[in-house]
C-alpha cells in the first residue's frame, strides 16, 4: 500500500509484515549503525494540525534514519491560517516533490480523504477520535516483544475509549492478531455498542486485573470531550485510576502501558508509571523502528512516486 490511514482494513499477515520489518529496523540508529540509504533523494513533510511531542520527532527521527529529507510544518505557521483548504495544502506540498506526508489533524478520515487525491504516501498520524495506527503497531511491538506473542494475550485497555484513536486501532490490530481484548471505563466512555467489534466491554477494573497480561491506560482527552461524558478527575481515579492498591491485583509479568502524554495521579499512580513492569518509554523507543518501517514499507514502495 502507498498509504497507511488505518489498521481496520489491514489483514493480519500485514500487520504482521509491519512488526517483522520494525524487528529488522530497531538496530539503526544505534552506534553501530547509524542510518540506512532506504529512502535516499525522498522528502518527507511532517504535517501536524494537532500537537504531538512522541509521533512528530519520531517521524522525523524515522525518516532521518532511513536517509530521507525531512520539512516540519505546524498548522499555525501555515496558510491554513489564511483559509487555505487541507486538499490545497497537502497540493501544494505535492507540486514541492514532497514524497510522503505524514498527517495529524483533528478530523477523522483527513488522512484518508489525502490520501485518494494524492501520488505522495499518506501516514496517519492520528486523525481525529478516529485512528492512529502507527501507536497501534508500536503497541503490538512492544507486547510481542516483551511476552513473545500477540495470540491468546489478555489486553486490558482502560479510560477514555468513546474519544479513542489509540483503543480503536489496538482494538483492531489485537483482535486481527488473536488477542483477547476487554475495554474498562465508565459507561460514559465505555459502552456497550463497542461489543460489536469483538471485544468484551466492563466498568468494574477490579474484576479485569487479575486475568490481563497487559493494562494499556488511556488519557483523558479533555480536548475532545464534551462535559456530560466524564466524571470528575477525582472520582475517575477512584474508579479507574491504575493505583498502587489497585496494581497488587495484576499478575506479577503483567504489562503496564500508556501511549503518552501521561497525567500522573489521574489514569495512573505516578510511581507505578516508572516502576520496572512499566513499558511506556520503551513503546516510544519501539516508535522509532515501527515508524521507519511503516514509512519504509508505503513510501519505498509507491509505484506513483517511482
Ligand atoms: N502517543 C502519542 O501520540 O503522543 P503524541 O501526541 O505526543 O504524539
């Protein structure tokens, strides 16, 4: 594929595609080996509408690796700003030979609606409360290598999954690699219409920790919620909240995970974010060699880009 939108129409063998070449990616960039000429005479446009601390820079830090040449562009700086339409943006970055632009924007499907106008890859970044597929993929990676398999693994992922990018694409990368997945929040946040991809849906965390080989915590996206939906901090973290009381019930190998930003003391004890069974600075490393993969696979490869 040129692209990457999305994980819900990617099949498993693909998926799996993805993680093997990552694997064989995680060494560049260390000392020995530095870079790799993969992507030599391509640019990249790093193109975020939305903040982002870990997707953007290891996008660039990707791209950097496999020898392509790398534009940052934020929303604020461009002519967005004067009106100027996404579709005539992402042209214009075509008519300058950019090669792949990788998209974070705050509505669902802009990555896709690029990318059926576009020759140039399009890689979501995150559109919306849609997808984010590449946070998926690092998620995988990280659990494959930690436990040594995705299939028959328990994934417990806990918060905020109504206004969830990061659930919906774990959600289908983990059921298409036979995980086992229960989503756990307030009925809010947490309906039961979510059944309806496979899942098993509960607003009681007590009774999910002692079965799950991995807790995934999600933030509270105040940014995309409207009040009604959420209680307040202090009784969410009462409910929902991965304390230090609460975490004794997980099992001693279980996995403690959080795509970041991290509000410490809210989705999860502050201590417990930085205790050894914690693996949420080595998803961000593994967002590295996913990314160079994924940017590897769609844009070393676009028959229209030649
Ligand atoms: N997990 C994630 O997407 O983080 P950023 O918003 O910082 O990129």
């Amino acid at each position: 594929h040129k692209d990457l939108v999305g994980l819900e129409d990617l099949t498993a063998a693909e998926i799996t595609h993805v993680l093997d070449t990552a694997s064989a990616f995680k060494d560049v960039g260390t000392r020995e080996i530095k870079k790799v000429p993969a992507l030599r005479g391509q640019t990249m446009v790093n193109f975020f509408v939305e903040a982002s601390t870990r997707t953007r820079v290891s996008f660039e830090l990707a791209a950097h690796r496999l020898s392509a040449d790398v534009i940052n562009m934020t929303a604020s700086t461009s002519s967005l700003t004067k009106g100027e339409t996404l579709k005539d943006t992402a042209l214009n970055l075509q008519a300058l030979h950019a090669d792949i632009i990788v998209l974070r924007h705050s509505s669902a499907g802009a990555s896709k609606f690029l990318a059926e106008r576009l020759d140039a890859s399009v890689i979501n970044a995150g559109d919306g409360a849609h997808e984010h597929p590449t946070q998926a993929l690092l998620d995988t990676f990280t659990i494959r290598e930690k436990l040594g398999r995705i299939e028959g693994i328990h994934v417990a992922i806990i918060g905020d999954i109504l206004f969830s990018r990061v659930a919906r694409s774990n959600i289908h990368a983990l059921l298409k690699l036979g995980a086992r997945v229960t989503l756990v929040g307030p009925s809010t946040l947490v309906p039961h219409e979510f059944e309806q991809m496979g899942v098993k849906v509960t607003h009681d965390l007590d009774s999910v920790l002692p079965d799950a080989d991995v807790v995934n915590l999600l933030r509270i996206q105040h940014e995309r919620q409207r009040k009604e939906y959420f209680p307040s901090l202090g009784e969410y973290t009462s409910l929902f909240g991965l304390t230090k009381q609460r975490a004794e019930r997980l099992k001693p190998e279980a996995l403690i995970m959080h795509p970041g930003p991290i509000n410490r003391g809210v989705e999860i004890d502050s201590e417990l974010a930085d205790c050894s069974r914690s693996v949420i600075l080595d998803q961000v490393t593994n967002g590295l060699a996913v990314r160079m993969a994924v940017l590897y696979l769609c844009a070393g490869t676009n028959p229209k880009r030649g």
